[in-house]
C-alpha cells in the first residue's frame, strides 16, 4: 500500500494581509524546536507505508535558514520513497538562492511552488508581497539551470478594487515565465486577516466570473490543460499530489494545522503553536462511515474537470452514483454530463459548482 505526506510548515518572514492559514512570523528558537516535535510527530504516527508524492508546505518553508530547512529534509528520509513520483517544495521567489536550490536537488525535491500571487504594485502593496519579473525570470532561469523542470506559480486575482485589465497585464506576465503548472485562486476576505479588520469588500461576484473566464480561456489557449478548479497545467505535469486529495485517497499531515486522511479516518492537527510544541499534535479526529467516504468522493472528484469515474465508483463501493445521489435532474438540467463513464460539472457552471455540490449533498 503506498500513500502521500504533507508537512506544514508554519513560519513566515511576514503575514499577508489575506492570509487565514495556521501561520506565525519565523522565530528561530520556536522554529528548532518545531521541527524537533515534527520529528516526534513522524516518528509516532508514520507507519512505514511506502510514500508516492510529499508537499512541503506553510506557511513559508523556505523561510526556515538552510540549516533548519536541511535538518527538515533529512526528515524525511524516515519515509520509505523507492517509488517517490513527486516532491514539491514551497518558497517565496525572494528566498530563492543557489544554495537553498542546491540544497533541495541534493534530497531529492523535484517540484518548485513559487507563490508570486500578482506582479502588480498595487496588489503586492495590499497583500503585503514583494515580486518582481526581472527578479523572478532570474531565479527561474537558475532554478532551470540546476534541474528543475516541474514549476508551479500561484497567482492571486479578484482583488479588492482590482480591474481585469491588472489580471491581464500579470497572466502576460506568469505566461512568459513558462511554468509548468499555474495555481490561480480568487481572492475571498477571510475573517481574522488585515483584509477582513479593515473592513474591505471582495469584488462583485459577476466581475470575478469574468475574471475566471478570462484565465480559463487564456491559459487554454497557452497550451494548459484546466484540469481542477483552480489549476491549470502542461502535458503531464498535472499535481501528482494534489490529485490524491481530489481523488479521495488517503495521506499523512503532519505539522501545526496539518489535516490528514489514514486508514478510514480524517483528522486535523492542533492550529496553536504552543499546543504543538508540547507535542498536543491532534486537535480532532473522526472515523468515516461508507457514506461520509462516498459525500468525499463526490465533492472532491467533480472538482476536477474530467469528473468521477462511475465504473470505479461502483466497483469500490458497490453502488451505483446515481442510486446514492441525485444526479439524474442534474444531468437533465445539463449542470452535470457523463461522457465516457465520467460524471463531470458542465465546465460552464465550474464557477457555481458549490451550489450544484449543494443540490447533491
């Protein structure tokens, strides 16, 4: 049986104003001895599974020092990784050196995830982020040169007060970088961020429509493939990661804030740092019954814009989809098709696609 792993990192050098993930700004004592309870957690949860795919994320990983960041890839070489597909690690374009890049060839990470979230002034200033295309054209040049062909860039759109003509002007921009695989995500003011104190407003929903209109049609057109909601790749460098979460296979989560799915069970990590660093790692646990697994399969799956194989459905869970869920009006309605044993949201209603998951579930 083999499995996936994330770990968290939850450090930052700075907090964006968007942000509701579990972060802190880096420390280093607090970070010495996160990464030494990380340890623990791996040692006393991991069961030995061999390991497909491992996501570094945060957080900011990349602003641990090269010291720590070493001493958290030699970590995980506790994971059994003779068929490891996919190792991605997440940094700040203003982070990137040849040494941290080095350093990561060494242990065997093979994917880049770069948040860049927008090359404007205004939008950088709003979120509190610094990038830069001359600097990041650089430092992807570099990263190339060191053996790195699978690049994931994030962008962030749907500012508030933002104009489609700024998102046109950064996806010129992301396009002439070339990367491998695109993460576009629609800005939503979250409670507890600078956004949400300061009493900002998220864009009206018919500009934002336009907005994933235009990414849709653009990035098509670019030669990516709009495979998942918000993600967009070339041939072949879909997530391999990512998809074991849409796919609704199981995977380890370790770290503050972590969230994992291991033999039948989701679980959530403790979001208190303090909490974790006196080894308090879980914060919450549930053991799935056959129709929880079965909701999971559905609304995850028709994130993804191939669908759910309904063959496979029955096969692992012997029962029809259309016996367990009300897709016939759906597919009547044409908000969902199936085409080639795959049942799918009708790509036009992928915007909306929470009100037909609400119609199902």
């Amino acid at each position: 049986m083999s499995t996936s792993v994330y770990i968290h990192i939850p450090f930052c050098k700075s907090i964006c104003t968007y942000c509701d993930f579990c972060k802190v700004l880096y420390n280093k004592e607090w970070a010495v001895n996160y990464l030494k309870k990380l340890k623990d957690e791996i040692d006393e949860r991991y069961m030995g599974e061999e390991v497909r795919t491992i996501y570094i994320g945060g957080g900011t990983p990349s602003s641990l020092s090269l010291k720590e960041i070493e001493y958290l890839l030699i970590l995980t070489k506790k994971f059994k990784q003779t068929n490891l597909e996919e190792f991605t690690f997440e940094c700040n374009i203003e982070d990137i050196t040849e040494d941290l890049l080095i350093l990561l060839k060494k242990y065997g990470v093979n994917r880049l995830s770069i948040g860049i979230e927008s090359f404007d002034e205004e939008n950088l200033l709003l979120m509190k982020r610094y990038a830069d295309f001359w600097d990041t054209q650089k430092k992807m040049e570099l990263a190339r040169r060191l053996g790195f062909h699978n690049i994931n860039l994030d962008l962030i759109y749907a500012l508030p007060l933002e104009k489609l003509s700024t998102l046109k002007k950064d996806l010129k921009l992301l396009l002439k970088l070339n990367p491998e695989h695109i993460s576009t995500y629609s800005l939503i003011i979250e409670d507890n961020t600078y956004l949400s104190y300061k009493r900002y407003e998220n864009i009206p929903s018919d500009d934002d429509a336009k907005m994933y209109e235009y990414i849709c049609k653009t990035l098509k057109k670019h030669g990516y493939n709009h495979y998942e909601v918000s993600n967009f790749s070339k041939d072949g460098y879909a997530s391999k990661h990512n998809l074991v979460y849409w796919q609704n296979q199981e995977y380890y989560g370790f770290g503050c804030g972590a969230s994992g799915y291991i033999s039948g069970v989701r679980y959530d990590n403790t979001r208190s740092l303090s909490n974790y660093l006196k080894g308090e790692y879980k914060s919450s646990d549930i053991l799935l019954s056959k129709d929880n697994i079965m909701e999971y399969e559905l609304i995850l799956g028709l994130r993804l814009l191939k669908g759910i194989n309904v063959l496979e459905f029955r096969e692992k869970y012997g029962v029809n989809i259309e016996d367990k869920f009300p897709v016939k009006p759906l597919l009547k309605s044409g908000e969902l098709l199936l085409n080639d044993n795959y049942l799918s949201i009708e790509p036009k209603y992928i915007y909306v696609m929470n009100e037909i998951l609400l119609k199902l579930v």
